[in-house]
C-alpha cells in the first residue's frame, strides 16, 4: 500500500504566517491533486504549546534563527508558530482534507522539537506514526508539504529507517533555504530514499 504523508501545511508555514515558506501555499493545489493516486493520506501538524523552548522568545537575549544547544540537542530558535489553537496552526484552509484519514501531532513538548512525524529530534518518543502505518499494510511512503529541509526531510529520513520505501515528492514541497534542500536531497539518497517529481505519479 502507498501512503501520501502531507507534512504540516499549516497557515503559519505560508506567506503571512509567523515561519513563512517561500511560495509555500504553491504546493496547495498539486497536493491536493495528487490524494486520489494513494491508497491512504494521512497528515502531520506543527501543535506547539505557548512558551515552547523552540521559540526565540523563550530565550531572552538570544535572536530568531541563531543556533544554540537544547538538553543536548543541536536547536535553531524559531519565531512562535503553530501555537496549540491559533490561527497558525491550523491546517490551510485550501488544502483538500476529505481523504484525509489521521492527523498526527508534534511538537507538544516543551523542552524538545519534533520536525519529523515519526520522533521527537532526540528519538526518545515516537508519535505512533509507523505503527499505523504497518497496521494498513503500508510499504511505500510518499511526502509532500513544509518545510522540504526541516520537517520534510526530517520525517522521510525517519520513513527510511522505520523500513518504507521513501519518496519526497519535489514538486509539492517548498525549503525555508534552497542549499538546505540540496543537502537534505543527498542525504536522502545516501539512505536509499528518492527524489521524484509529481509527473512521475500522476501519468
Ligand atoms: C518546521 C521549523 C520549526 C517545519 C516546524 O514544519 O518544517 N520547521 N517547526
Ligand atoms: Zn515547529
């Protein structure tokens, strides 16, 4: 079986939001073309409590996007977004989500950050993500959605080392920087995952 996971396609990740993609809300209407070609959709979602140790504004002194260490965790502070219940996080309201059959998750913890749908970035929780997966006979995992170098990546290097084949679909994902989805692409491809473009599935 073939899943198509829709990664955090949420108003914040959009032009206007509080972590905007560029040209993130592109990616809207080819997701939404593609639901029908997999057997099973399923969707992930950035849920962050105000306050999270993600935010810059958690860390006075410091400023949006530097780097720091997190409980031993490499961490770039990020704007608040997706704040549990906001505006920010819900998912765009332009995105298709009838066939969509679960939405996990992530980020609920304070003190760690979740870019990938399968674990926390410590892999120390697992979201359930893998299990539901094989509990419908999925063996193939495609991903589309935000952002190409954080979450996306993060979620199909997961998918390959939970044993699916792993698909980024590069067309209907946007980066937050261009040589971040490059090193992201080899990295990938390293670990037995593919790059393919929508034209491939849609025939
Ligand atoms: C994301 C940064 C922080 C993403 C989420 O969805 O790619 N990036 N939180
Ligand atoms: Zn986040």
């Amino acid at each position: 079986m073939k899943a198509l996971l829709l990664i955090d396609i949420q108003n914040d990740f959009v032009p206007g939001g509080a972590l905007a993609v560029p040209g993130g809300a592109d990616i809207i209407p080819l997701v939404n073309r593609l639901q029908p070609h997999f057997d099973l959709v399923v969707a992930t979602q950035d849920w962050h409590p105000a306050g999270h140790l993600s935010f810059a504004s958690s860390h006075p002194g410091q400023q949006q996007y530097d780097r720091i260490e997190l409980y031993g965790l490499a961490q770039v502070l990020w704007p608040d977004h997706c704040v549990q219940g906001t505006a920010g996080a819900e998912l765009h309201p332009a995105l298709d989500q009838h066939r969509i059959e679960a939405i996990f998750r992530k980020g609920m913890a304070r003190e760690i950050d979740s870019y990938s749908g399968f674990f926390d970035n410590g892999h120390r929780r697992s979201t359930g993500l893998a299990a539901y997966l094989r509990g419908r006979d999925v063996t193939e995992v495609y991903l589309a959605g935000l952002a190409a170098d954080y979450c996306v990546f993060y979620s199909a290097k997961d998918a390959r080392g939970q044993g699916f084949s792993t698909f980024v679909i590069e067309d209907a994902t946007r980066a937050i920087s261009p040589e971040g989805f490059e090193q992201a692409r080899a990295e990938l491809h390293q670990l037995g995952g593919r790059v393919v473009h929508s034209r491939e599935l849609l025939g």
